[in-house]
C-alpha cells in the first residue's frame, strides 16, 4: 500500500515537471520566432531605407509593402528625418 502511494506521488510529479518542461520549451519558441520575425523585419527596414536613398520613396514604400512590413513601421521609418554620420 505504501509503495503504490509512492509510486502514485512520483507520477504525479513527473507529470507535473513534464508539463512545466512543454510550458517552457512552448514559451522558447515563441520568444526565438518572435526574434526571428524581428530580426527579418529590421533587415526588409535596412533595404528599405537603403532602397528610399537611392531610388526613392515611393519604391522603398512599394518594397516593404511587399514585404508584408507594417504599414505603421513603414511609415514612420520613410518619414522620419535621417542624420547623416559625422566622420
């Protein structure tokens, strides 16, 4: 009788940390393709800009449309005023 209450405590724990193993790995993935996305999102903005300086805005907005970039991020990234580097 002991043993099967042993027995019965150690499933329940496994079970549990088994569990705790999905929600983590389930919450890793998530986070990694976030940054994946993230980090393809900032390299379509990099060739946009670089696309806005030397072909124009409206190919640069035509490409990151394309791109599926959102249009808030698009547009605040072509409207904004660039400093050029002082070297």
């Amino acid at each position: 009788m002991q043993g099967d209450i042993f027995l019965f405590i150690n499933e329940v724990k496994m079970r549990s940390i088994n569990a705790d193993v999905d929600i983590v790995a389930t919450a890793a993935n998530q986070n990694f393709d976030c940054l994946r996305q993230d980090g393809l999102t900032a390299q379509k903005i990099d060739v946009g800009i670089i696309f806005q300086e030397m072909l124009g805005t409206a190919t640069a907005a035509a490409y990151l449309a394309k791109n599926k970039v959102p249009i808030n991020l698009a547009l605040r990234v072509l409207t904004r005023t660039r400093r050029k580097a002082m070297g």
